[in-house]
C-alpha cells in the first residue's frame, strides 16, 4: 500500500523536555559549607546567607503560586476545548453532509458518521480520532472505481495547497461522491505535510442520476426538434434566447426580431411585426399565431409562424417558445384553391338558377347570390337547415318539411329527385319554380353532399298554359271540321287521328292509333293514299289526289287527300269527302277521279 500513498505525513518533531518549575530546588546550607571566608565577621556573613535564603523561599513560594495558577488555566482550557471539540463532534453529526478535519500533524481531528459511512469506516466515528489520515486514505483508494487516479488527484490538491470545490468521486459501488478539498493552515517551505485541512463529503449519487436522466432527456428532445423541418427557439424572460434548433441556427435571419439583439435596429417591416408580436405575447401572456410572408431570391415564400408564452406555477413569464413551418407550398395550394373557388363561385353566381349544396346532415354549405340575393342573409345560412331558414322568412313549415322529406328520399334511393313550388310575387301573381336533389357520394359509397337546383319556369309554365289552351282550341276547331285527318308516320303507321262526318274508316279513333293505313282504310283507298304519301316523302312537299267510292245504296263520295310533312318523322293527311250523284248501271263501279 506504501506505493499509493496520497498524504506523506513526516513523523511529528518531539517536543523540548524542559523541567517543570516545581522541579527547580533552591541551594541548600550545604552548598555554602565548604566556601572560604574572607576577612569579614561570621556575623556578618551570617547575616547576608540569612537574607539570601529569605530572598530565596519568597521566590520560591512566588513560583509555586504561579505554577498552580497555570495548571489551573491549563485545566481550564483543556476542559474548553475538549468541551468545544465535543460540541463540534455533535454538531458535525447533525450535518447533511461528511466532515474529516485533519490537523497539520496528518491525525484526524473530528470525523463525523456520515463521512464513516461514506468511507465505509466502522461506527462510531469517535473511534477514529487521532489516527493518521494515511491509513483511512489508503482505505479509500481502495474503494474508488480508479484508484491510480484518484492517487494522482490527491497528491496534486495536497502539494498545491488550493482549495478545491465539487469534486466527484465515482466508487466502486457505484455511488458517486462529492467533496470539498480546504486547506486550514499554510505550510511551511519545503514542507507540504504540515498543512491541516477540511475535508467535506456529499453522497451525489441520487442527483447525478437525475443528472443524466435529465440530459439524457434533452438529448433526445433536443435530437427530435433539429430534426423537425421546422424552425424552434425559445427565449427567456430577459429576451435572450435559451435554445436553438438546428433550423433556427443555420438560418439566423428567420428569427431576427425576436429577442435582445443590440447589434442594429429592426428596420425591416418583416422584423418590426415580429418585435410587436413578441411584444404583445411577453405583455398579455397569451400565445399569438400568424403567416409570414418573405421574399427569397425574388421568390414569395411563407410562414406559419407562432410565438407560445410558458409561464410558471405562481403565472410569472418563463419563456416563449418560438415556431415556424415553411408553409410555401401549402399557401400556393390554398391560393389556387382560393382562386378556383373564386371562379366557380362566379359561374355558380352568375347562373339565372338558384343552387345550394347541403351537407349530409341537410344543412347549407354553399349558396349562391340567386338564390339568397342578401349578403348577411346568405353568410347567416351556411350550417343552418331549411327549418331555420323558414322559421327567420317566415315561410311556411309544411314546405320545409317537403323539402327534407324529398332530401331523405333522394339519398335514401340514391337517384335524382324533383318537384315544384309556387311562390306569390310583389304584384299577387304566383311564379313557378321546378327543384332537383341530386345526391353525390364519395368513392366509399358515403354521401359526400346533395346539390338543390332550382329554375324559375314561370314563363314556360305560362307557355304550356297557353299552349294547352291553343291547343283545346285547335282540337275543338278540328272537332268541327267535316274532315278526316290523320297523323302518320313515315312508314303509314296512325300516331293520332280525327274522324270526319263522312270516314271511310270504321273503326274509333283511338283504335286507329298503331295501326298501319293499309290495315285501316279500304283497299280501294289505301293504294292511291299511300302513293301519295310515298310521293310526299320523296319530293318533301305537299301532294294531292283523289278517288271515288261507290257506297251500298248506289251513291258516290268523292275523296280528296292532301298530305303534308310535319317533321322529318311526320306526316299529316286531311281526307275530305263529297257526295256525288250514283252512276247509271253498276252501282258497284268505283273509278278514280283524275
């Protein structure tokens, strides 16, 4: 153990050996007997050796009074010190921490439990004073995870008679120590082993542990964020900053503005609206979220920018956590979005219909301006249902209620469904409007939403009445014709037909219908109408003809047949018939006129 001696403690210089003064005899009568005399008297010598014995014992009875005044000082201050040195060793016990004092002699002076238990020395600590500090040093170099170190270590702090703060120890059972190195006395030259010291000890094994956990911690935070795409800081209260993610290191300029920075002044209008928003987060305390607009290399860039106050348990400003998202992308996508939607909504505007597009729950997503023509009416609708809609127009329930019952009908059999409404105008009159559902799903098959397309067919309604009415009259005035007039198709085939006074048919009308002419009319008749028929197809133009027909009772009728085109499909054939006087003889003769 000699080869890792920390503390080379010299043996202590024996002390002079010096006679108490109790041991000091004055000189007896002996002493003088032999001594020769002079020419003086005995009595005179006498007399002298009689004062100089007196002169003695008073002398000595002066210094056995001052011999018993320092053995009782000397009492007394042992008993003070020993009573201090007790009441040290006391208060050294009640300490959160290890106390070793070691007198320039290189001999623990006071050692407390806490620094034997450290050490792993033997309780109670009382046993260990006065021992040399070498062999508990030998006994703890044995105890540390690197004992060559910690030699080395030792050594240096002794021979340099510094103090020495927070020094770790790591041991072998992995404890971690740490101590305080405090010279009490100065050495003298060329003589390191005379200096006394305060050893102080703490078990920061606890402490360092939560140490690393916490840097392991920020490690891997820190790791995450300077992976973010994303630029990430903070600031401390005093607006210097705490921490920077590799984003917002590499690129300083995304951050100027936001904290101290003395070196020039915010000039930029970018910088100027950062510093108010820092400002306004640090005043209010409530966090502020905005998008950043920038030109880099003559190319508009964005970002979503956000400052978040952090605030401590008592609501005193901690810090602000600075975040940015370069959102370039995403803000060129929403303005072309906005744009298409800008162009849509013009078109959709700008049909003479109304149309709405309702949300799976029937409530309005989109209106446009023909549809509801006030503005704050329209922004009021969207995610409102037709309920409330009606409700604040005063309109009438049951027309809501048909309105959702053909909504559900339409997703319910996901088809397109229809129906009309009447509305009353200013003037009384009533306009007709005709409304579609048109219900779109998603590729899932889920209902992604439902298109309402309305139309304004009042004047087509108007038309059909009037055409209904033409119509009626047409039919009446045709009524009234003598006239047979049928309705064929290109083929001869009846579509419609009118029978006259004098028909050669004998069947009704509608019985006709589907029915070929030459099905229909006598044969004597169907072959002059049919060429005439063919012939008004081929020229395109209206032809005429004729021919006669003996009837049972020996008279003659007389048919004229004129054919016109309807349409590329149509045609229309008008058989008028006269009486004629009977022929003389056959009267089953029938000749075609010329």
């Amino acid at each position: 153990m000699d080869q890792h001696r920390p503390f080379s403690v010299p043996d202590a210089s024996p002390a002079d050996v010096r006679p108490p003064l109790g041991a000091i005899k004055p000189p007896s009568m002996a002493s003088f007997a032999g001594a020769p005399t002079s020419g003086h008297s005995f009595a005179t010598v006498s007399g002298s050796l009689a004062e100089q014995l007196a002169r003695s014992q008073a002398a000595l009875a002066q210094a056995e009074q001052r011999n018993t005044e320092l053995r009782r000082a000397l009492d007394d201050a042992t008993y003070a010190a020993q009573t201090a040195t007790a009441r040290l060793a006391t208060f050294a016990s009640y300490l959160p921490e290890g106390l070793l004092l070691v007198d320039p002699r290189g001999t623990v002076a006071l050692i407390n439990d806490y620094c034997c238990n450290a050490f792993g020395l033997p309780l109670p600590a009382s046993n260990w004073l006065g021992y040399s500090i070498r062999n508990i040093a030998n006994w703890l170099q044995e105890q540390t995870a690197d004992p060559t170190g910690f030699q080395l270590n030792v050594q240096q702090h002794w021979q340099s008679g510094q103090q020495v703060l927070n020094q770790e120890l790591l041991m072998l059972d992995g404890r971690t120590l740490a101590w305080d190195y405090l010279p009490t006395s100065e050495a003298a030259q060329d003589a390191v082993a005379s200096i006394g010291f305060l050893l102080r000890l703490r078990d920061v094994t606890e402490v360092r542990q939560q140490r690393e956990q916490q840097q392991h911690e920020r490690t891997f935070y820190e790791t995450v964020l300077n992976q973010l795409p994303a630029e990430v800081f903070a600031t401390d209260a005093a607006t210097h900053y705490t921490f920077l993610n590799a984003q917002a290191a590499a690129y300083p300029g995304l951050r100027k503005g936001f904290a101290a920075d003395k070196s020039a002044p915010y000039l930029g209008d970018v910088q100027q609206q950062r510093q108010r928003y820092y400002e306004q987060v640090a005043t209010t305390g409530l966090p502020v979220k905005w998008i950043e607009q920038s030109t880099d290399a003559d190319v508009p860039r964005y970002f979503m920018r956000s400052l978040q106050p952090v605030k401590t348990e008592d609501g005193r400003l901690q810090m602000i956590v600075g975040h940015s998202v370069d959102i370039t992308l995403q803000e060129e996508a929403r303005q072309r979005l906005q744009e298409q939607e800008a162009f849509y909504n013009a078109i959709l505007n700008h049909m003479p219909a109304d149309i709405s597009v309702f949300d799976a729950a029937h409530r309005y997503r989109f209106v446009n301006n023909q549809a509801v023509r006030d503005p704050d009416l329209r922004e009021w609708l969207i995610g409102k249902d037709n309920f409330q809609y009606f409700l604040r127009q005063q309109r009438s329930r049951t027309m809501a209620e048909q309105r959702h019952f053909l909504f559900e009908e339409a997703v319910r059999n996901r088809r397109q469904m229809s129906w009309e409404e009447t509305a009353p105008r200013p003037d009384g009159t009533l306009s007709y409007w005709l409304y579609y559902y048109y219900p779109v799903f998603g590729a899932d098959g889920s209902l992604d939403m439902v298109i309402s397309y309305g139309a304004d067919i009042t004047a087509r309604r108007q038309a059909e009445d009037r055409i209904r009415a033409s119509e009626h009259r047409v039919r009446a005035l045709l009524t009234a014709l003598p006239d047979t007039i049928l309705v064929t198709s290109r083929m001869g085939f009846v579509h419609d037909a009118k029978l006259g006074d004098d028909s050669l048919l004998s069947q009704a009308a509608d019985q006709l219908i589907g029915n070929h002419l030459a099905d229909v009319l006598p044969p004597l008749a169907a072959e002059p109408v049919l060429a005439s028929l063919t012939e008004m197809l081929r020229t395109g133009q209206r032809t005429d003809t004729a021919f006669e027909l003996a009837q049972p009772d020996g008279a003659r009728v007389a048919y004229q047949v004129r054919c016109t085109p309807l349409d590329s499909e149509e045609a229309l054939l008008v058989l008028t018939s006269r009486k004629l006087p009977p022929l003389l003889g056959n009267t089953d003769l029938a000749s075609r006129m010329p």
